[in-house]
C-alpha cells in the first residue's frame, strides 16, 4: 500500500487530499492524468516524474515511516519540452525539479485512520 499526499503550502492541506493506491505504478499514472488534465500547456507522462528517497526518518509529524519525493524530471528528461519551457518561466532545470508530491509505503494503522475522511 502507498500512500500518496499532494505538495501545498501547509501540510494540513496536504494531508487533507492524501490518497492511497495498492502499486506504484498506479499512483504515477493518477499524477500524470491529474497534471494532465489540470496543465494541458503541460503534458508530462510516467518517464517524466522523478522519485527519490526524501529522508530517512520518514515524517514524524504525520507518523510516515518513510518518505518519498516526486518531482518532474530535468530539462533534459522531459519529452515536452515547449511545455517545460512555458510551466517554468523558460528555465532549464539540471535536477529534478517542481515537487509534486510525497509518499510513503509504511504508515502506522492508527495515524492511518486518523488521518482518513
């Protein structure tokens, strides 16, 4: 089980809109189709998302075990490159960059059900 939570200003906010998915795959095919129909100047696809270990000790505010980020690819990854170009502003990220998200495979059931609507 993942469980995925959208990148906001606040975490509340992000935790408000967390959703969980049973493969990984599943969860960066609903973040492309989601961009997709949100940025259409913008249209990314699997090979496009970027996903690293975000740290070790997880996040002890929601009780996450591990953390992963999700960003989009560099410049030089991404296949939409007219669409990078007007979504960045025209800059050319080296790195992964625009985080969309973070997720985790070990949540504790209790923060689990605490956190569900």
């Amino acid at each position: 089980m993942i469980t995925f939570r959208p990148h906001r200003g606040y975490l509340d906010d992000a935790m408000q809109e967390k959703k969980t998915f049973e493969t990984l795959q599943e969860l960066v095919e609903y973040i492309v189709t989601e961009h997709n129909e949100t940025t259409p100047c913008f249209q990314i696809c699997t090979d496009d998302l970027n996903i690293g270990l975000y740290g070790y000790d997880g996040d002890r505010r929601v009780g996450w075990k591990d953390l992963f980020i999700i960003c989009f690819e560099s410049y030089d990854r991404i296949k939409d490159k007219d669409g990078y170009n007007k979504y960045f502003g025209g800059k050319h990220y080296k790195h992964p960059c625009g985080v969309i998200g973070f997720f985790t495979t070990a949540v504790p059931d209790e923060v689990e059900d605490k956190n569900d609507d």
